[in-house]
C-alpha cells in the first residue's frame, strides 16, 4: 500500500501556519491528482489546496478552523486502495508527529529570529509577539509558556491557550529555570496574579461590527510591521503632465490593440523599476545584522478588496516586462484579487510594493511597509493646479497635472538620503515622461 501525505504548502516567506478553512473531502473520498482537497487561509491570501496524487483519502488529521503550522501532514492519500483492500494486513504506520516539518527555512524571518529578552533562550514568531502585546503578557511570562512547536517553540495555539487559562483563573506551571546565581529573595516564588477585564460599555447609539477574519489578519501584519521597523516617510512632488496627455491620446488605441485597460499603474511600476536599478539598496530585506539585496524586482501592488479589505498581489521579474507586459499583468492581478482567484505564490517573494491612494481621492498618505521589505511607495490622485513654469524667457504660470508621492522606509537600512534622493529619482522619471514615446 502507497501512502502519500498531503502537507501544509509554504505559502510565502514570512508566513507560518494557515487556517483550514473548509475540507472539500472526507475521509474515504476518491480523490485525483490536482483536484482540491481544502481551503486554506492566511494573512495574505485565501486558497485551495489541490492533492498530489490520485488514490482514497484514509485520513483527515485537522479539524476546520485549524491554524497548522506549514510542512505539517495535514491527510494522508492511498494511491494503491484496491489492492490494499485484497492485500495482507500491514503494521500501522507509526504515529506522524503535528510538529512542523521544516523543508527549507524561511529566506528571512527577523522578528522569529530576535530572543525577547537579554538572556532569554527562545524564539518567537511576530504573530506571536503581537498576541502577546495585545494581551498585556510580559516577556517573563511568555518565557513561562510549555511551546508544542518545533523545538519547543511557542505557537499561536499555545499563547492563546495561555490566555484562556489566565482568564478562567488557572494556574499556569513555571517551566523556566531559574539562574543558579539568584538569591533567596529573587528565587522566591510570587503568586500568578490574574485580572478580570470588564466588557467594555459604549455609550450613545452605536453599531457593533465583528472584524472579519481577514481583517483580523491584516490588523495583526500591521502591527507587526511598525512593531519590526522605525518607519520614516518622505514627499516629493512631481509635474506628469506629459504622462497624463500621453495616455488620454493612446489608451484608445493600445486597448484596441492589446485588449488592455492602460492605467496609470504600470506607468507609476516601470518608473519604479528604472530607480531601484539605480538605487538597488532599495530592493532588499534585513536579517539581523544583514542586508539581503534582493536581485530579482518583484513589485507588490496593494490592492482593494470589495470586502472593503486590502491584499498585496507581486508581479515577479516585473524588470522583464515592456509596458504591454507590465499593463497585462496589473490587470490580471488586479481582477484575480477582486474575484478571489489569487493563488498563494500570488502574493509571495515581493520586493518592492506600491500603492496608489489616489485612487480613491487622497493627495498623498503614509503608508505600512509591507514586511519584509523596507520600503512601500505611496502615488495621490493627480489634480491641475496653476504651477509656476520655468522657461528659457522666464517663468510663467501654467496650468499642470500635479501629484504627490510619498515614501515609507525602514530607517534601520535606509537613511533620509537614499530615501529621498531615491523618491525625487521616481519623480523625475515620471516628470521626463516622453510625449512623443509610442505604444
């Protein structure tokens, strides 16, 4: 008898576990290769995942709403049922451990990486650590807590079975030794204190609105970020009049030839990719006390769910592509995200990410980076405004399409310098626009 076993797919590089949305099989169920078998979730994306081979689903081993760290065994599949049925009984397999099974380590974990204390020996993810913030634990508590995970890390399971136990009063058992070097009074045990939080009330006439799980997510990534990185943002202005002339003329066209919407977006991408390639510090991540330059330009672009909810699909080698190349994939990962068809590499090995609140009416913003990465570009909305003009016979005052960008970087990595000059470089680029370029 074949068993094959299905496992938690590593969906990206900062993340962990996923959710077990929904179980498409049961146990018995003929299943065939690529035919899906569940649906997941994540901070980034929700997804399906399909079998890896073709055979009878012996074993369901989690329960929907189950959060499952990645490489686990999540089923098991017979590939040989019909034999295995006129076949020998055979041995039971031995018990397959829920710990996760790490294939390859994630290319850049740093708050996993980071011990919460001076000399404390473990390690915790940021989900972790911000569960732990919200929660009011202390680091000398969270040191306290028995970790099911691999190596005894703790998982998220674990904090929030902590948490519960806290709130019904138990006592949770001291599993960190104490230094031989403590004194009498410092080794003396004090009593767990627990607190009992009142139900907030609210007053006047009010509506209460459950976050959705999405929601949770990213509220929780965003913590996360300026919890890792001191955020510093810059503004620049720039004159895209000759942007702006440039599409109204050939859009027409270019979607008659091409079958594509021309936004503005993958005009804002190819001036991006121009300044990394010239400021390629830009393009990187930090893992403790290294800087990994990143030289594939995989640009995130964040995008509005109609949930009212954001995701962050990434066009990979975005460099490889022309504008015709650029403008399809904007598209296509613009209408995938609205209609729910990202796949989980969709939203994975992003580089650089931009977004365009412009979009719904703003001048400018201050955005999130989108960890790991160490920077996120803002766009506005374009508006004319009467300019001042610089010309060979003086300055006049023109009317212009006028933007504002803005900048958020970590300024762990990247300094006010190489944030603004690369910000004015960005700019400059889509204030030198060619009118006269072609499609």
């Amino acid at each position: 008898m074949a068993i094959v076993e299905l496992v938690m797919p590593k969906m990206g590089e900062s993340i962990m576990e996923a959710t077990i949305l929904r179980w498409h099989k049961k146990a018995g169920d003929h299943v065939k290769v690529d035919e899906t078998v569940l649906e997941i979730a994540t901070d980034k994306v929700d997804s399906e995942v399909p079998s890896t081979a073709e055979g009878e689903i012996t074993e369901l081993l989690f329960n929907e709403n189950d959060v499952v760290p990645v490489g686990t065994v999540i089923a098991r599949i017979n590939t040989n049922a019909e034999a295995a049925a006129t076949s020998a009984p055979v041995a039971p397999a031995a018990p397959v451990s829920t710990e996760p099974k790490f294939t390859a380590a994630p290319a850049y974990t740093p708050a996993a990486e980071a011990p919460v204390s001076g000399g404390g020996a473990k390690f915790y993810s940021p989900l972790v650590l911000t569960i732990a913030q919200q929660e009011g634990i202390s680091f000398s508590d969270l040191e306290k807590i028995p970790g099911s995970g691999n190596d005894g890390r703790v998982t998220k399971r674990d904090i929030l079975q902590f948490v519960a136990d806290r709130r019904e009063g138990k006592v949770i058992p001291d599993v960190t030794p104490e230094p031989a070097t403590t004194t009498a009074a410092a080794t003396t045990r004090q009593p767990v204190v627990t607190t009992t939080v009142a139900s907030p009330t609210y007053n006047g006439n009010v509506e209460i609105i459950e976050m959705d799980r999405m929601r949770k997510l990213i509220a929780n990534h965003m913590v996360m970020s300026k919890q890792t990185s001191p955020h510093v943002t810059s503004f620049a202005e720039a004159d895209v009049t000759n942007l702006v002339k440039w599409r109204d003329r050939v859009k027409a066209d270019f979607e008659k030839r091409e079958g594509e919407k021309l936004t503005f977006t993958p005009l804002f991408i190819e001036a991006i990719i121009r300044c990394i390639k010239r400021f390629p510090l830009i393009n990187c991540s930090l893992d403790g006390d290294k800087i990994i330059i990143k030289k594939d330009i995989n640009i995130g672009m964040a995008t509005a769910l109609p949930s009212g909810n954001l995701i962050v699909p990434v066009i990979k080698n975005a460099d490889m592509l022309n504008l015709t190349g650029l403008t399809k994939q904007v598209n296509y990962m613009a209408n995938s995200a609205r209609q729910n068809k990202l796949k989980p590499e969709d939203t994975q090995s992003g580089t650089f990410t931009l977004t365009n609140v412009g979009t719904f009416g703003s001048l400018m913003g201050t955005p999130i980076i989108n960890q790991p990465q160490v920077a996120i570009l803002a766009v506005g909305a374009i508006k004319k405004r009467p300019v001042v003009i610089e010309t060979e016979e003086g300055d006049t005052i023109g009317i212009r399409h006028m933007m504002y960008l803005s900048m958020s970087y970590d300024h762990r990595i990247v300094d006010g310098s190489l944030g603004s000059t690369f910000l004015s470089a960005v700019a400059q680029e889509l204030e030198n626009f060619d009118p006269k370029r072609g499609i």
